[in-house]
C-alpha cells in the first residue's frame, strides 16, 4: 500500500527529474533549503503575541499555510535522497520521547530530560 507521504515524495522526485534538478538536491542544498523555508515560517510569528499567534488572520494564515507547505516539501524530499522513511523515523524518535519524558514526571513542565542514550 502507498502512503499519502510515498506518493508525495514520488511526486516530488519526479518533478526534480523532469527539471533536471537532482543535480542541485544534494543533502547539504536540501537542508539549507529547509533552514530557509523554516525562517520564513518563523519570520510569520515573530512579533505576534502568544494569543495573536494561536490565531492569526485569514491572510496570515494563508502565508503560515504556504510556508509549512514549503518546509514539509523540502523535509519530504531530503528524507527521500537520504533514503530515510520519514514515518519511521518520527515514530522512533517519539518512542524516544516516551520513554525520556515519563508522563508523570514531566506533566505540565517545560523542563529537558536528560540527554537520550539514542543519537538525534
């Protein structure tokens, strides 16, 4: 079965290739690409308060919208070069989580676990 994910990034490699542009989709092109695209979302929050940015107007929203388009667009395609399943690797990563951050311990707190004994 294809996932929604598997069908976006065949979309995506398609789309690089009929441009000729896995030349320019390295790894390290890629990952800047997404730090950029990940400043302009952030650019979109910046000056807004915690409430203004739980609701942004229509226009607002619209850009936020583009922009996490643009950053999911980058991360989907630079996990595809590198081979990496991006579902897989959130699942790990929130198993991870699970087990650093004990419900009980951790509710209600902002504060950091420990270092985790996994990388990443």
């Amino acid at each position: 079965m294809t996932t929604d994910l598997e069908r976006l990034a065949e979309r995506l490699r398609e789309f690089a290739r009929v441009r000729d542009w896995e030349q320019f989709h390295t790894p390290k092109n890629l990952t800047m690409a997404l730090a950029g695209e990940v400043g302009e979302l952030v650019a979109e929050f910046q000056w807004l308060t915690a409430e203004e940015s739980a609701k942004p107007d229509p226009d607002a929203l619209a850009r936020i919208r583009t922009e996490l388009g643009d950053v999911t667009l980058y991360l989907i395609r630079l996990a595809d070069v590198l081979g990496v399943d991006l579902v897989e690797a959130a699942q790990a990563k929130l198993d991870d989580n699970d087990r650093r951050y004990d419900a009980d311990r951790y509710r209600g707190s902002a504060r950091k676990a420990p270092p985790s004994s996994h990388s990443g």
